[in-house]
C-alpha cells in the first residue's frame, strides 16, 4: 500500500516509491513485545512520514522527536539497516490483521500465556498441518517436512535492560559485522525517556559490549541516526528535556565526540550525496543547516512548515547545496524559496514561483516540483520539471480533484491519486507524460484507508524488479478486488485463484466472479501482519496475504505466492506468516504470527513449494522482529524478543551458511521467461531470467539480473490514450466530448512546428521498436497560420480590482493566434495606452499604476494579417469581489422587456453597487438593486455584463442572450444515468449542450443555426430547446414561420422515436426526451376540426383565460417571479442561486416551459410553478409534444 502523507481534505501530498513495493532497504519496525499488564494502552503508533525517503525520494529523513506524552518511532537513512523495536507494557504479538498503523489489540488483551486460536490445517511453529480430508492431487499440495532440523544460532542478553521498552537497531551492512542497539525506557506517564542503554558489536551480533560509559553515564539518549551514505558515521540525539547535544561517531560508533546545540531538533534530513550535509528542523520551526556532519550549525530560514524542507535532487552537481523550503509567513500565507545552504540571505533567496502557494503543499521529488494553489473554491495544481517554469497539472476537464497525493516519480513519469469530487473513500490513477503536465487515467476506484493520523493510504502496490508491474485493490460496487497491470496501468486484469489449496483440494473459483485478492499494506517493518512482499533480487517471486472469494476480506486470511511473477498462485499457509527473502529469494523463511512464544521457523528452497521446519533456538521466544543482514546474500538473520515479559531483550542471531553446502554452478540455474498469461512482451521486451533448479541446494551468491533482453515490436497494446482521449470499446483512443484536438497548436507561431497528437502516446520506459511506432507516434506538423481568436485581458491573480498607486499586472491571453506576428494595443481607460508588437514580449504581463480610484475601461487589440480581436476588461481601482451569477432567460423576442438579476453568494455582504452593461451601450447603468430591466429593437446576440461591488470586493458575470422576433421552445430530460456524471458546474452544462446540439442535428438533418440547447442547473438534469429562426449577414431571415413548425415537428419526432442520444464516455450512452405534461391531446392540427376536438379547444381557452387573469394579477405580488437560466454561463457561478432579498422554489424537470413565460414577465429571475397553463406552449397528441408559437407585436 502506498502512503501518501498526511490526508485532510484537499491536501498535496508525496508518497515516495520507498512506501512502494521494492524499495525495502530501510527496515523500520513497531514492535510489542509480551508484557504482564493488561492495563497498558496500546502500543505506539508509527507517526506518518510524508516524505520517507528512498528511490525517487528527495533524501532521507529522519522521522520527528516524539511529543510528550506519545510515545512515536522514528526513521533513519534509508539503507542503514537501521530496526526500530517497540516493546509495549501489553501482552503479544496478535496473530489478527489489523490496519497499517494500528496497534495490536489482540494481542494488548492477551497475556503471554493465553491460547491462541486453534490452527485451521495451517504448520504452527510445532505442528504440522493437518488435512480435514485426503488430498485430491497431492503434487498441487504444499508440502511440509515435519522433522525438525537445527539451525546455527547464539542468544545474547542485553542485561539490565529489561524494563526498556523501545529499541532502535542499525546494521552498517557490506562488509561490515557491526551492529549498534539504543535501548530506552520510554514512561508513558511522563511522555518523556528516563533510561537508555547503548550496545555495540563486531561479530555480526554474536557478542554485545555496552557503550553508556563511553557516551557518558548520565546522559540519556533519545534517537540514533546513520549517514546514509558513509555507514561509518553515526550520530546520537540525547534527550532535549536533559541537554540539548549530539554525539558523532566517525568509527561505526566505535568512539564518540560531543556537541552542544543552541536549539532543539524535531527531524533531520541527510544529503543523498554528501555525507556530511544535513538540515535540521527544530521544535520553534527553524531549519539549519550543517556542512561538518553537525558539528557547527547556521540558520537557513524561519518559520519553515514541518517536513516541507528539501534538498535538491537533479543529476546535477552546480545545484547540490539548493535547499528547497516551504515558509510560512507573517500573515499567515505559504510560499515557495529557495537558496544555498552556505549563503541563505534574504537577498540571496529565491521565488520560484510566483505568489503564495497553499499551505503545506510544497514537494520536491526527483526532477519534479510540485506546489498547490486553491483559487475560487477550486484546487489547482502546478508542476516544474527540472527547475522549468511551473505549468498547471492538466487532469481530464472533469475530473475536479479535492485531493490529490503523489505517490511515485520514478522513470521521468508521475504517478498520482486523485480523488475526484464524486469520491468519498476511493481515488483515481492518473499517469503523466514526461513533463508530468498531462495526466491520463490509469485505473478507477481504487480502496484507499486513512492512518491513525489522518495519512491517506491507497492500496496500490508497485512489484519489485519488474518494471511497470502494480498490484491495486479496486471498488466495485461496494466490494474491494484486486487487480494487476504489466504495463504501467494500461490493461488491468483479475487474479487467477489457485488451482488447489493447502492439501492439494480442488479451488472452484471461475473469473470473474470469483478471484485471488490481496492485502496490499506495505509496511516498514516485515514482522507485521497482512503485508506483501517483492525484491529486486528475485523478480518473480511475490508473498501476500490474501483471501479467495467475490471480494477482499479481513477473515479467513491465507498467505500465497507467486513464482511466476503474478500470473499463477499457490496457498502456502492457512494462517499469516512473516516471510523474509534470503539469498537473493533463494531461501524463503517463514515465522508464524502468534502471541504465544515460538522456537521453530519454516524454509523453503523452491520457491515455497515444500517447507521444512527447522528450530533456531532452544527455549521459545516471544519475537519483536526480524532484521536480515544487509547485501547481496542475506544470510545472517537477528531475531529480537523476550523470553518473558519481564526479561531482558534477548538477540538470536542465526546463521543460514551453513545449510548449505557449496555454491551454485552454472548448470545449477535453468532459465524463465517473464510473460503475462503467455504473453512474452512486458514492457515492449521480451526478458529472460535464470532461475536456480528447485531441486539443487546451493548458495547463489551475487545477484545478476536479467539473463537476456531483446525488444519486441510495437503493437498497439505498447500505447495508451493520450491526453483528452478515452479508449472505446473497439479499442480505439478518441477525443472525449469536453477536448478539442486543434487547441494543441494554439500557441503556435507560422514557421514553426508542433506535435500533433494521433490520440495514442507510448507508455513510458516502454523499450519496443518499429511496428506501429510510427503511426502512433505523435507527428511534427507546420502551424498553421490563424486569425486572433479568444482573446481575453485579466489581472495576474485574477481579481477585478487594483490599489491606488500600486502595480496592478494585465495578462494578455490569446486562445488561437500567431502570437510571434501579432500587434497588441492596450489602452488602461485613463488617458494611457501602449503597443507591443508580438505576445511572448508580455509573457510575465503588463505592469501599470492607476492615480485615481474609479472603474477604468481596459481595452485590448490584437491585430495581424488574417484577422483581429478585441476584449475589454472593466477595472475597478481600490475595489475588489468574488462571485456572482447573472440570470437570463436564455431567448427573448424583439421589444419585450428583459428583466436580468445578480444573484451572490453570498447572499448577505452589505451594501452594493451595480453596475450594468447591456448591447452595444458604452456608458454603464449604475444602480442599487440587482435587477434591471431593458428591451432588445433588434435581433440578433447580446452580451450583458453586471459587477457587483461591495466596499472593496467586486465581483463580475457576463450572459449572452439571443433576441429573436419569434421561436420555439421545448423542455428536454435524459435517461437518469446522466445524472451520475453531473458535477452542476457552467463548463460541464456547456460541453453537453454542445454534445446535445450535436447529437440533435445528426439526428434529424436540420441545420445547427436553427438549434438552440441549454443544459440546466441542478438535478435531474434538464435542458431547453430553442428552435430559432437563422438570419444571413445582412440581417434577412431564411425561414418562414411555417418552416420553424415543420422543424418543430421533425424535433419531436425524432425525440419520440428515441432517436437522439449521444455517447457521454466510453459504455455510457444517454438517450434525449421530450418532457411531456400530458397524456391528453390538448391541440388537433388536422386541417378539418371535428365537433368534439372543437369543443375541447373552446374549452382549453376558456381554462387558459382563467389562468390568464390569475397569472396577471400574481405578477403584482413581489417575490413572484419567473425563472431563466442564460445560455453562456461562467465560472462564477453560485452554489444556491439565491438573491438577498428572494428565495425561490424549483420547477420539476419535466415541465415544459411555455415560450409567453419567456417574455411576458417583468421580473424573470426567479422559479415559479404555472400548473395548467400549457394552453399556450405545447399540448400532447397521443405520445406527440407540439411546440406552441409565440404570439409576435408589431
């Protein structure tokens, strides 16, 4: 499982590739060893490392000091071996799972003498299993020698310490045989340390000498740290409640110095590089820096957030000393610096990037950085690529992330969790390009559980020693399976169950109803229920916990392993086991979870097709954990326990050499293809491995990788979907309905070139070649010359306001454009203007101080040989807002009076000011209501633009509405699964609108200029359809009255037939309705009118009269209002749409609204319900709606 820092509700966060499968040199444990009180608390939790460090990590990082009264572990460098043991004041080991991070409760209710459950055919540490019925196919059957063999072992006490309850354990690894303990009594009561002991040895752990005389007496020692990259180095934190010091060892710990600090360290950061470069974060919130491996230290910065502090990790040297830190500031802001470790001067400091940045968001990972920045609600994420400009991270348009986690930046490719705003307790994988700009979906729904603290962690797990090879645990429908990918996220398949159990039993287990799925926790510590475990060193060898059935479960939990790199599986016990690699996954070890203490332990040298049980020592144990001798072989294990609760802690050291008995030879090994259910090409190669002969035992030794690799050639499986494309079920990537495949050239200049996208991009560090790389391969194409196109002026932080007398910063941004051959004019509205002759002049913007406090009409021109536009930006100087929704009907006919409101959110923000501007008027209407009314005398599109200011916020929308002399208009549902797909946001309600217009010509053949849809706020989803009359350029219209009828009529027919619908994303297909109001033919359109027909007219109007006069005279009552929503909605959109001084009820989707709402109103702001009054807008002729025509004034 991939740990992901600290959760909270929107947070960044970095879960290294350490926290990933493969990465294990660093050994951290939480331990609970048998203790006689059942009334101790629980053992400590593990606080949660954001930032562990390891492959792809910024560098390692020691864990913080714990706080008084909760006990933590702390992590060291990673690669020093380093074993952190908890010995808590409650009973056992439990052998139940539990989630990562939480204490052993079990085991905290049971004394050291309580039974454990009843073994279920599962080898105990005594007893071998025992089938419930004969064996069906004994070969299938994991075999176990029950004759009891020995093992090489010493025992040494740490004597003295048995009251000690934590210790933190560093092996210094190749060719070395130290080993250094710091045990501490740990009071809970007081929340501080009182007691520590320091032992050393030179034996590989045969032998222990006690140092405390050596480090002082009296001085108590809190924490151990190793350099990671000179094992020799060793640096002792002593307690800070007794003397603030370090002692540094230059000599594996052999002699010590001493140093006094002038401050209290929380957390250390070692350089991955330089060994004697450290930072320090203290308790008050500063970061020094030492480059003597501590003994002098400097201040770097104040005020820096905890863990948000880095070294930089790019390949190159000139930047080795940069420091990357997150500050907060005085007023309360987060921001981004950078500077080096020897010259950290306010002057020499760096901004990055520009502004605030979130806070707690900054992180430095490999060749990325990445920092977060929330802006009208709404998360926004930004990405810099080797110390490049920072571009925002683009997700697919919809995906609206409320928290995002980094979990990896290994092979120059993000690997992200993002849970999107439909998700409560799953996230999506998004894998980027090179860049880490462009994301695109890897894999939905994944499980994800939060830590005791609140870290995130999702269950992907990412196998060791082959590339692109993950493991997740994906939801669905309520139920947790397990899938698996050869190639980075591209295809995902199912487990296949094995074939039989335990005793060589049957599975009747059929895909996909039934499968293998897996606890995916990965813990620091290998001696801890439900984890799974790979090595680099043997690459096809997998151990997990797991159970086999419809679903993940926590009961009935088994262990299995795959020797083929996932593809099948065997059950080795019924009951979970530690299982440790031993020469280079040569040698399996197996140590049973139990609370009971235990003498025997399980190997296997086939690949745990057979055990034999072997005992490493003579009186049982209670086992806190297991640390594996560093290096290639692995051959020397330390087993730390008590032989009682009380006892001191008791060392095993077990020394595996000597089962066997030579090495292995070159005809000792046969070699194995890695392949995926057949399939030999993984990662575009095909790669063979040798495999040690499960009959020969010997000793291999050094590991030496893959034995052969050769390419294959390029299918179209070595591709994903590139950004803005989704797979459809043919297999073929295309554009999703929200992405326009032309904007990719939108920054182009004539002369130059771009890439322009087949769909396709090859997955990263996929090694394929020839084949159908070409086709898919993205294609250098000329620009292509293009006319200024969405053209818009904003200020840099997207505000509507400036300070008298201070810069304010325009932005300039063009949607399409040659931006090398444009002429820009600005003109500021206060008497100044100037001119640049291309875009990239003003890529950092337009620096300009206002004198006078007002509202200035900023006004822009872009100009070149194809073409011109322009776009106006209203300023107000000394005022600043937010948000705003401007409401419109979305048609209106010529000479009818408009009514336009400004609803806020919100809705209770003091005095206001509006200010309105409507058709082509250049001097606004000011007023101190939020509604106008105004009349359109001609046709055609308007644009109407309201700012509200209230003291200094101001805030703006702008509507377009279309003025027509006459129109038809019918209301719209959908199959209910839309509504699973609608955030009820204004960019979403625009694509589908388009997705609708689109779906509606090809439907019916009727030319788009005559069509007209709105998708509505709220659910269900609803939308509006606008059969309009289309005018030429000289203003002259095309089509009678008769015609927009017979359009009408060929719309619901087609709607009737079930005819349109549209393609929201691969499998999800939405069907389009007419929303009826009855079952009753209330019009008959033949020309001949029988008596009966007429009659039920005659009585339709007299109905309609009476509504009429009702209607007429509601319209006086104030708050009575009628609803319309505009068609070009913004972002500013309000959650609850409800003015200050209105509320308003909802009209049911299913209401067809009448085109004399449309323009009758005086006031139409707002939602009422008209029952009956239908006479005027359509009736229903069997399952037929007709649209109505509205009556036009001359």
């Amino acid at each position: 499982m991939a740990k992901v820092g600290a959760g909270g509700g929107g947070g960044f966060a970095a879960g290294p590739s350490a926290l990933l499968a493969g990465a294990g040199l660093l050994l951290l444990l939480l331990l609970c060893a048998p203790g006689a009180r059942s009334d101790a608390p629980r053992c400590p939790a593990p606080r949660p490392g954001g930032h562990s460090a390891g492959r792809g990590a910024p560098g390692p990082r020691a864990e913080p000091l714990p706080p008084a009264g909760r006990p933590v572990v702390f992590a060291v460098a990673p690669g020093d071996r380093a074993l952190t043991l908890q010995r808590a004041r409650g009973a056992g080991r439990s052998g139940r799972r539990r989630r990562s991070g939480a204490a052993p409760a079990e085991a905290a209710a049971r004394g050291p003498g309580a039974p454990s459950r009843r073994p279920r055919g599962a080898p105990g540490d005594g007893a071998p299993p025992q089938p419930a019925t004969p064996a069906r196919d004994p070969d299938r059957a994991t075999r176990f020698r029950t004759e009891e063999l020995r093992l090489t072992s010493t025992t040494f006490a740490l004597t003295g310490d048995s009251a000690h309850n934590q210790a933190m354990v560093h092996w210094s690894g190749h060719n070395s045989s130290v080993i250094l303990i710091l045990t501490k009594l740990y009071d809970y009561n007081l929340g501080s340390i009182t007691e520590s002991s320091l032992w050393r040895s030179t034996d590989y752990g045969t032998t222990y000498e006690k140092l405390n005389d050596k480090v002082g007496l009296k001085t108590i020692l809190s924490y151990l740290y190793v350099c990671p990259t000179n094992k020799r180095k060793i640096m002792l934190l002593t307690d800070p409640e007794i003397e603030s010091s370090l002692l540094i060892s230059s000599d594996e710990g052999a002699t010590y110095q001493k140093y006094r600090l002038s401050f209290y360290i929380q957390s250390l950061l070692f350089h991955p590089k330089q060994e004697d470069w450290i930072l320090a974060y203290s308790q008050d919130q500063k970061l020094y820096s030492s480059a003597e491996f501590g003994r002098r230290w400097q201040l770097i910065q104040e005020g820096v957030v905890p863990n948000r502090f880095y070294w930089s990790v790019m390949g190159s040297t000139k930047e080795a000393d940069l420091v990357h830190v997150e500050a907060r500031m005085a007023d309360g802001h987060s921001q981004y610096l950078t500077c080096r470790m020897q010259n950290c001067t306010d002057s020499n400091k760096s901004k990055p990037f520009p502004g605030y940045i979130d806070p707690d968001s900054l992180i430095v990972q490999d060749d990325y950085v990445f920092v977060q920045l929330t802006s009208g609600g709404r998360p926004h994420y930004y990405v810099s690529y080797r110390r490049n400009a920072f571009a925002q991270m683009k997700l697919p348009k919809y995906a609206l992330p409320k928290d995002m986690h980094v979990i990896s930046t290994d092979e120059n490719q993000v690997f992200a969790a993002v849970q999107e705003w439909n998700q409560n307790d799953t996230y999506n994988l998004y894998i980027s390009d090179t860049r880490g700009v462009y994301f695109t979906l890897a894999l939905e729904n994944v499980q994800s559980t939060r830590g005791p603290e609140g870290n995130v962690m999702i269950d992907l797990y990412e196998v060791a020693g082959i590339k692109g090879m993950f493991l997740a645990n994906k939801k669905i429908d309520n139920q947790v399976k397990t899938f698996i990918t050869y190639n980075k996220g591209r295809d995902w398949r199912l487990l296949q169950a094995p074939d039989t159990d335990l005793r060589g039993d049957p599975v009747h287990c059929l895909l996909p109803y039934c499968s293998l799925h897996l606890h995916l926790k990965v813990s620091e510590n290998p001696y801890t229920s439900g984890i799974i475990a790979s090595r680099d060193t043997a690459p096809s060898i997998i151990v997990a916990s797991g159970n086999i059935g419809s679903e993940l479960s926590d009961s009935d939990i088994s262990m299995f392993v795959s020797s083929d790199a996932g593809n099948t599986w065997r059950q080795i016990f019924e009951e979970e086991h530690s299982v440790l690699y031993l020469d280079q996954g040569g040698v399996l070890v197996a140590m049973k979870h139990t609370s009971l203490p235990i003498r025997h332990l399980w190997l296997s040298f086939d690949e745990g097709r057979s055990w034999s049980k072997y005992s490493f020592t003579s009186i049982p144990l209670f086992v806190d954990g297991v640390l594996g001798e560093p290096g290639e072989e692995t051959l020397i294990m330390t087993v730390f326990g008590h032989f009682s609760h009380r006892s001191e802690w008791q060392l095993v050291k077990v020394d595996y050499k000597s089962i066997f008995d030579r090495r292995c030879a070159e005809e000792d090994y046969r070699p194995w293809q890695l392949h995926s259910q057949g399939e030999a090409c993984i990662m575009g190669a095909k790669r063979i491995y040798k495999k040690r002969k499960s009959e020969r035992k010997c000793m291999q030794g050094k590991y030496a990788g893959a034995m052969e690799s050769e390419p294959c050639v390029c299918t179209e499986a070595d591709f994903d979907c590139d950004y803005g494309y989704e797979r459809h079920s043919n297999g073929q990537c295309l554009p999703a309905f929200w992405f326009n495949p032309s904007s990719l050239s939108k920054d182009c200049s004539v002369g130059q070139s771009y890439l322009n996208s087949t769909g396709y991009r090859k997955v990263v560090s996929n090694n394929c070649t020839d084949g159908v790389r070409e086709q898919y391969t993205a294609k250098p194409q000329k620009c292509p010359g293009k006319a200024p196109r969405g053209l818009r002026i904003v200020t840099a932080d997207g505000k509507l306001t400036a300070e008298q007398g201070h810069n304010v910063t325009l932005m300039v941004q063009l949607e399409e454009g040659d931006v090398q051959r444009t002429l820009i004019q600005v003109d500021f509205g206060d008497g100044i203007a100037v001119s640049y002759v291309n875009l990239s002049s003003m890529e950092d913007g337009i620096k300009h101080v206002y004198q006078n406090v007002g509202i200035f009409r900023v006004t822009v021109q872009v100009d070149n040989s194809l073409g011109s536009d322009s776009a106006v930006l209203y300023l107000h100087v000394t005022c600043p807002l937010e948000h705003v929704h401007l409401s419109l009907p979305f048609v209106t006919t010529k000479n009818k009076e408009v009514n336009a409101t400004a609803v806020l959110w919100p809705s209770q923000v003091g005095t206001l000011t509006y200010v309105w501007w409507y058709g082509n008027n250049t001097e606004p209407l000011i007023t101190l209501e939020g509604s106008i009314s105004f009349k359109f005398t001609s046709e055609g599109m308007n644009t109407i633009t309201v700012q509200v200011s209230a003291g200094s916020a101001i805030l703006q929308d702008t509507k377009t509405i279309a003025v027509y002399e006459e129109f038809r208009s019918l209301r719209l549902s959908f199959s209910p699964n839309l509504d699973d797909y609608n955030p009820d946001i204004p960019e979403w309600r625009r694509d589908i609108s388009r997705v609708i217009k689109k779906s509606l010509v090809e439907a019916t053949g009727i030319p788009s200029q005559h069509i007209l849809v709105a998708v509505l706020p709220g659910l269900p989803t609803a939308a509006e359809l606008f059969v309009l009359p289309y005018q030429d350029p000289t203003g002259e219209s095309r089509r009678s009255p008769e015609d927009l009828e017979q359009i009408s009529e060929v719309l619901i027919h087609k709607l009737n037939q079930n005819l349109v619908h549209f393609e929201l994303k691969p499998g999800v297909q939405v069907l389009v309705h007419a929303a009826h109001l009855t079952a009753a033919p209330l019009v008959d359109l033949t020309p001949a009118h029988s008596g009966s027909a007429m009659l039920m007219l005659l009585s339709v109007v007299f109905v309609g009269l009476a509504v009429f006069v009702i209607y007429k005279f509601k319209r006086k009552i104030p708050g009575i209002n009628v609803y319309a929503q505009m068609q070009n909605e913004k972002e500013q959109e309000m959650i609850s749409p409800v003015s200050h001084t209105e509320s308003r009820p909802s009209i049911p989707h299913t209401e067809l609204r009448r085109p004399g709402q449309l323009i009758d109103e005086k006031v139409e702001s707002q939602l009422i319900e008209v029952p009956n009054s239908n006479f005027e807008s359509s009736g229903v002729l069997g399952s037929c709606s007709v649209f109505s025509r509205i009556p036009t004034e001359h």
